[in-house]
C-alpha cells in the first residue's frame, strides 16, 4: 500500500504534505501560519466519520457529488448550499493587517465496496476558479486516522496514488475541498476518478421499410453525466465518414440493404460514447432492379499522375425504364458515399500512382440496385524535380472586412504532378488547411489587427515540396493601421507585399494635424519594373494635403508628386529599378493647431494577368484535332480572365466558346506556333505560345 505521510511540525503538530497533481515532484506548503494545523482542529477525527450507505457500483452515481452534496448539513465551514453548488466565502490572509483566518470548507462522502476506477479526483468551479495555490483537496486515510492532502491544480485534477486503498473496510471514503484564500467562489462538483463518457438516449420513428425508408432518429436525451456534451457524429450508413452533427438525424435510405446507424456523442474532457441502430430496407416484390454499365467519358483509362478522369453511367438501364438515380465508391472502401443523384456522370482524380476500380451503384425508382465497375491505372512520373511554389494575394491591406483570397497558380512543377496545396493562414508554423488540388483558398480574419506571414505549401506526387510566403495586414478593430510617429523616412510604415506578392492597397487610412502631424512617410517594396498607381483620397479636409515618391538614394527631390487643388492626389509611376521607394503624404498649408484632415490611400499594381498554354499534343496528323489548354492562365487580382485563341498560327486571336479550352484541327505540316491571349479586367494583356507540328497521315 502507498501511503503519503505527513511531516510533524514541533510539538507533534501535523503539515501539509503538499504534492503536485500526479506522481510528479513536490510543490511549496503554505508559509507562516500554516494551513493544516488550524485545519485538523477543525475537521472531524476520521474515526468520528459515520459509516454511508453500502454501494457496490463505481458507476457516475456511486463517484459524482455535486457542490451541495455534503455528507450532513454541518459538513461545511464559511460556505452556503446553493441549489445544487456550494457557495464558499473565505477570507485567509494570515499576513494581512489585520491577520485573517477564514478558511472554508466542504466535505462529501462515499461509499463503494470495490473501488476500481483512477487514481485522480477532479474538482470543478463555476465562474472564475480560485488560484491554485489557495485549494487543497484532502481524503479520509483511516489507517493513519489523519487527513491526506495535495494542492490544487489549474485543471482542477489531483492525484492520490493508490486511491482504493484509502477506502475503509466498509467501502467509506471521504474528500475535504478546501480554500485556503480571499474571494467569493462557487464549487460545482467533485469526482472520483477519470471521465465519465456520455449516456445514449433516442427514439426513432421508423426502422424498416420496403424500397427505401426516411428515418428521423432524436438523441437529445444523452447527457453527459460528469459535464457538457459537444457535439454528435453520424455515419448513417455504416461507413467509415462521420459527418459532426447535432442529436437529430434525418436520412433518406434510398436502397435496398441492411445498415447499422452509427452515432457518435462527445463531451467536453474528450469522452465519446458510439452507438449503433439497425436499419433494414427489403426489396419491393416483383420489382426487377437495373443493370449498372460505367465507362471512362474521356477514354482515359490510364496515364500519368495526377489523372483525372471523368466516370460515365449513361449506358446503365433499367427493365421498367424508370427514373435511375446514381452513387460512386472512389476509394473502394465499399461504401458508394458520392451522390450525383440523376446525373450519371462523376469526375474523379488520382493523385498517387497506382492500379485503382472506382464503381458506380446505380438505384432504380423501387431501391432495387445493381453495381459495374472499370478498372484505372495510374503511372508514375519519371521526373524527379520538386515542385516551385509562389504565392500571391490581391490585398495587402484592405479596410473592408471579409474574405481575403490567395492564389497559388504561379506554382509550378517541372514534372507536372502537383498533388496539393496546403495552408497556413496564421503564419503559426501549421499547415492546417489542403485544398487539394485547388490552387485558389480564401480565409476570413477574426484577429484585432497585425501582419500574417501566409504560408502555402505545394506537393508533388513524389512527396516532393516547396513553400511561398504572402504577408497580408488586417485591419484593426480600432480601424487605425497608421501608428505614429511616422514623420519622416526613417519611422515610415512598410506598405508590406504590395508591388510585390500583392497588388492592392485599398483605403488604408491615416490623418494629419495642423502644426502637430504635417506628415506621413510610406515606403513601397517594389520587386519588379513596370507602372504602379497611388491614389490619396481626402476623407474630411480642413486643409489641401500632396503627395510625393522619392527615391531612397535621394529623399530631397522627388522622382514623382501630385499636387492638385482637388480633394484627391493620383499619380501613376514608372519602376525602372526593383528596390524601397518613400512615399510622402503631407501640407504645406497653416491653419489652427491640432485642426486634423483625414485621407485613404488606395495603391494599385496594374500587373498583366499570366498566360500558360498546353496542347493535348505536340506532334498532330494533319486533319487530327488538337485541343489547347489555358487552365494554369491567372489573374492577380482574381476577377476571371477572357480567353483568345490562336489556333492556326496565323497571329490572329478568336474568342472560344470553351473559356479556356481552344479546339482546331491540324491543317498544316511541320511546326507551327499556336497560342492563347488572355485579357483581365482592366484590358491588360498577355500572350502564351506553344508549338504544334502537322505530319501526314
């Protein structure tokens, strides 16, 4: 048997053998006036502790008392019954002036004649906890005839080594929850033992049909009993995907088959109770099922990773010719848990080499069902170069709240395997968002304000990665970004990625005070040649505010200005040489002290928009049709692309009813140029080539 035994103070006086939560190391006892000793004068001998009810059960009952469960109404020092809790009101400060030694207490009973759950007992607050360092949880050491003591913990959770041992010959066991400390704190519950997981209640209304069957099944009777339930999971079928729910479920079963509805409750220490409801859907007598075809649409039945591959049912039939309705099993797991419902048409993608047997499940109007299934192989790529990641942005700061939108189609793999693009949004160091193969992903902030370090990850099929890095700004909840003082190059605020990863700045705003604040400095990390355009718009103007760029080499002259009588400055600039340029917002002009003039800065970088072309061939007989893909073509700024086709070299670019898709037919031999012309919303242009050559039949 473990025991904890106390240490004697002078003159037989017994202390605190205050130990930490768990079999770990030693933490302080009270110093001064110690706590125990006051404590023990206070506390019934443990021989005086009366026998409780004989329990054999170690179930929530048996080892849960609430805050108001104290064994007898006087079992409590400076502390009131409130409906189920236990309001606790000491007033220790034994180095106060004066000194105060208002400890409070409770003590809770139990009885359980084979103990067989933890070692730990949990102790939970409602509202703000005490500190730590004033609770201590004792239990009843009838062997030693003294009380056993640790000090509390922040999570409320102690540890008695050895805890059924403690437990008298009659199953008792007592538990002392002290406060040695200041304030007004209410106590909610003591447990023996860890969690306990939570309790299943539903009713259903229907569980067998012929057909098909809808059921609506109600478990808001689960409880937890030792806390708070979060949430539900269902898989209503019986396959391996949960769906986070809440307690009611509505599913249609729209086929024939024997299911076990799987539940799944959870509560807040991390407790899940599962639980599993028979359903059975029999077939319709007389009704004959369909006959289940699938095939590839694209004729692709292998190829090179990643593969996609467009599945096709059309040629499934039913005898009775009714309405068919169509389910998929990709991952061959045997669960058909994608719907397309009546289209027979699924568009699937492999991204890892390997021989794979995707299956369609097709249902007639009855629940009458039959299955067809094709085989797909996917190649490995020869090429082993890691993929080159780059990662863009529209806004680096935006003053309108919502969506941000990030784009990684400038990533590219010289393989031409990209199998995922991961994110982390927060710049924490955690990719904790795949998109797939979806080089496009947006985030909504919740954050008061600050600059986030946004970081994609791409992947090949190799396993082979890179990283790009976007920092964006958020606005504060202030809506003040501009700190000062920012008055002079030196303390300029850093426009971040724009003219760089991003290409907006839109209504960043800043203010200027007569007399006190007559100017703010910017600085622009420019990263590439070309124009970039910078707007200062006047908010609310007591005064006519210019604005200027410099060159750091030269902050005397400026390279560009505006100075207009109107309420708005714009000037448009032309970057020769990638590097930091000073902006200058400021007055010339006098007026009255403090009087202040707000103004937005909204920055543009006019980048063109990308162009990447591929043809479904290189080498074509003449007379073959070939098919150009402008799929990897972008826009900065996100707002789509209109698509001109070149697709017989002849240098003149048409509009294609396919978006980014352009089809000619080969009608030339030798090698000739085709191309796709991409145009954004603001008419700026680029151009893509690539090569086609013709040869005879």
């Amino acid at each position: 048997m473990f025991r904890q035994l106390s240490g004697l103070l002078a003159g037989a006086m017994l202390l605190l053998a205050a130990c930490s939560s768990g079999s770990g190391g030693q933490v302080n006892q009270p110093t001064g006036d110690a706590v125990l000793p006051q404590l023990e004068s206070q506390l019934p001998a443990i021989s005086a502790l009366p026998a409780m009810q004989r329990s054999t059960s170690n179930t929530p009952e048996a080892c849960i008392r609430t805050g108001a469960d104290i064994y007898k109404v006087s079992a409590k020092m400076n502390a009131e019954v409130t409906g189920d809790k236990l309001s606790m009101s000491p007033t220790y400060d034994p180095q106060g002036d004066p000194p105060m030694h208002g400890l409070s207490w409770g003590i809770y009973g139990f009885n359980i004649a084979d103990y067989q759950r933890g070692t730990e007992i949990q102790a939970k607050w409602n509202g703000t906890a005490p500190a730590s360092s004033g609770i201590y949880i004792g239990v009843s050491d009838y062997s030693s005839g003294h009380w056993q003591w640790r000090q509390g913990t922040a999570d409320g959770t102690v540890d008695f080594p050895g805890l059924a041992d403690y437990f008298s010959a009659n199953g008792d066991l007592y538990v002392v929850v002290l406060l040695a400390t200041e304030g007004q704190f209410t106590f909610g519950r003591l447990r023996l033992g860890g969690n306990f997981p939570p309790v299943i209640d539903y009713t259903i209304d229907n569980d067998s049909a012929q057909g098909k069957l809808t059921v609506n099944i109600d478990a808001s009777a689960s409880y937890d009993p030792d806390g708070t339930l979060t949430f539900f999971e269902w898989s209503a079928e019986g396959g391996p995907i949960f769906e986070p729910s809440g307690p009611f479920l509505y599913w249609e079963y729209d086929h024939v088959g024997e299911y076990d509805c799987i539940g799944r409750a959870h509560d807040l220490e991390g407790g899940m109770t599962e639980f599993v409801i028979p359903i059975s859907v029999t077939p319709v007598p007389g009704n004959d099922p369909p006959v289940a075809d699938i095939y590839s649409e694209s004729e692709v039945e292998s190829g090179l990773v990643p593969l996609s591959v467009t599945l096709n049912a059309q040629d499934s039939t039913d005898p009775e010719n009714g309405f068919m309705t169509f389910r998929w099993d990709i991952d061959e797991d045997g669960y058909f848990e994608q719907f397309t419902f009546g289209s027979p048409v699924f568009k699937a993608l492999y991204i890892a080499a390997g021989t794979y047997n995707p299956s369609v499940m097709v249902i007639d109007e009855f629940g009458a069902v039959d299955t067809a299934t094709m085989q797909i192989e996917v190649l490995p790529v020869e090429g082993t170069e890691a993929p080159v990641a780059r990662l863009e942005a529209v806004y680096w700061y935006d003053n309108t709240a919502g969506e941000r939108y990030f784009t990684a189609q400038g990533s590219y793999d010289p393989d031409n395997d990209i199998v995922k693009y991961e994110w982390d949004f927060e710049g924490d160091g955690t990719f904790d968002v795949d998109s797939g193969i979806d080089p496009v992903n947006n985030v909504t902030y919740s954050q008061d304000g600050g600059v986030f370090n946004v970081t994609m990850r791409v992947t090949d099929s190799g396993g082979r990665s890179d990283t790009a890095t976007c920092p964006v700004m958020v606005t504060p909840f202030s809506g003040q970004p501009e700190l000062e003082p920012n008055d002079s190059p030196e303390t300029a605020i850093s426009l971040g990625s724009f003219g760089n990863e991003c290409v907006r700045v839109r209504d960043f705003p800043g203010q200027l005070k007569f007399a006190e604040d007559t100017e703010d400095w910017y600085v622009v990390h420019a990263a590439h040649n070309g124009q970039l355009w910078f707007n200062l718009i006047f908010t609310h103007s007591f005064m006519d505010m210019d604005i200027e760029m410099y060159s750091p080499l030269d902050l005397v002259n400026p390279l560009y200005f505006s100075y207009s009588d109107t309420d708005n400055e714009f000037m448009s600039v032309l970057i020769t040489a990638p590097g930091d340029y000073f902006l200058r917002v400021f007055t010339d002009q006098a007026g009255e002290a403090g009087q202040d003039s707000g103004y937005k800065l909204d920055f543009w970088d006019p980048s063109k928009p990308v162009a990447f072309v591929t043809a479904s061939a290189t080498v074509v007989e003449t007379g073959t049709e070939v098919v150009l893909n402008a799929g990897r073509s972008y826009d900065r700024y996100l707002e789509g692309l209109i698509y001109f086709f070149d697709m017989d070299g002849d240098g003149i670019f048409e509009s294609e009813p396919g978006g980014w898709l352009g089809t000619g037919t080969v009608s030339w031999e030798g090698p000739q140029e085709l191309g796709v012309k991409v145009q954004d919303m603001l008419g700026m242009e680029s151009i893509a080539t690539v090569t086609v050559t013709g040869i005879a039949p």
